[in-house]
C-alpha cells in the first residue's frame, strides 16, 4: 500500500502533486519550507522516526530530524544554509546521519535531499528521503577489533539478554550479522514497524541507547 502524504495547508497546484508523488514511496519522505518547517510528511516517516504527521507539520525541521554526523556533530540546526533558494541546478549529496526518534531511540540513517524547481522553492526548499541502513563498515569494525572477534552471545542464558523474547533475539543476531531493518523484515517475513518495534523493545530492556551499543553489548557476551 502507497504511503500516504500530509500537507502543510497553504501548499498549492503543482508542488502539492510533486509532494504526493514523492511521498509514495517506503522512505520517509519530510518536506521542508525556506523557513525550515516541515510542510510535508507520509506515513513511512511516522513508522520510522514515530512522529505523527500532525506533530510534525508546521514543526522547525531541526526539531524533529535532530541529524548529528557519525562524530556527534551537529548538521542540522535553525542555522542551516538550505534555507537559501539556491541555483537554478542545485544538487545536495545523500548523507548517512544519526538521527533521534520521537522515543529517542538512536537511529542510523541514509538521507537523499531532493530540490525541486527553482519556481517552488519559495514554498518548499528541500524534500528528504530517508531510510535506515546498517551500520557503517568502519563501526562494525571497530567493534569486532575491540571485542577480540568474539562472537554473538544472544542465547536465553545470557544474563544480558535472558529478558529478550526469542524473536527479539532473531532481531539482534541479525543486527550483529549488519543486517538493516528492512533486510531484518525480509529475513523474519515481518513488517518493517514490526522489526521498528522489536528494536525499540530490545534497546529498553538491554538498557542501551542505540543500536550500535545493542550489537557491542550482544557481541560481548557477557
């Protein structure tokens, strides 16, 4: 089933068209205005970042999308130069980004930014398509290197893990095998708000704040 789009009231015509048309899609699709306001959000952003659209819309974006780069840096903030309108033939590079959900849960991210015609910019500045992805090469890395290579620990035995469901545990291994939340959904045939879910609950009962700590944790085995 199509994700369904909500619009800002007072978007108009054409941009109105182009926002629906991208908001079809499994990404989460936020719409951002020249004043930095989410003017426009579909169903798969609620399933992921879990903000309804009407918390959302009308929201400064920063607010919401909190971005952070892989260092803890801050990316987005009231000071972004996005809200400039920019060339006629502007392009923005996809970034992977830590984000935050409304729980806030850490999550990993992949951020397409979209700029639509010049004549719309005075209404809608940037449109974000954004998915979860895995955790970056270098971070799976570093965790094998300083947990010695150890393997998963997320049998029922574990004294960390004892809390875990079964199925959370299927979650987690695969987590630690770098598996992202749709490569998870596929693997276990369950939707990706069901695998959102599992991820969430494993994170409260493990104590942690990310999924990184999740694997670190799972990988120790201790």
């Amino acid at each position: 089933m199509a994700s369904v789009t909500a619009i800002e009231p007072g978007i108009e015509g054409s941009l109105v068209e182009l926002l629906d048309v991208m908001g079809r899609t499994s990404d989460a699709m936020v719409a951002i205005g020249p004043d930095l306001r989410i003017v426009a959000w579909n169903d798969a952003a609620t399933d992921l970042l879990g903000y309804r659209s009407d918390e959302a819309l009308g929201r400064p974006c920063h607010e919401i999308l909190c971005w952070r780069d892989r260092c803890g840096d801050v990316v987005c903030n009231g000071m972004c130069p996005a809200a400039e309108i920019g060339t006629e033939d502007e392009t923005v590079e996809t970034k992977e980004v830590l984000g935050r959900s409304a729980s806030g849960a850490t999550l990993w991210l992949s951020a397409s930014t979209i700029v639509p015609p010049i004549e719309m910019r005075e209404a809608c500045r940037l449109i974000h398509l954004i998915r979860e992805v895995s955790l970056p090469p270098e971070l799976e890395r570093l965790i094998v290197q300083r947990l010695d290579g150890r393997t998963p620990a997320t049998a029922a035995s574990n004294e960390h893990l004892s809390a875990l469901t079964p199925r959370e545990r299927d979650v987690l291994q695969l987590l630690t095998e770098g598996f992202d939340g749709k490569a998870i959904a596929e693997e276990l045939f369950l939707s990706p708000a069901t695998v959102r879910n599992h991820i969430q609950h494993i994170l409260a009962k493990l104590g942690v704040h990310s999924r990184v700590e999740a694997v670190a944790l799972a990988l120790r085995g201790k």
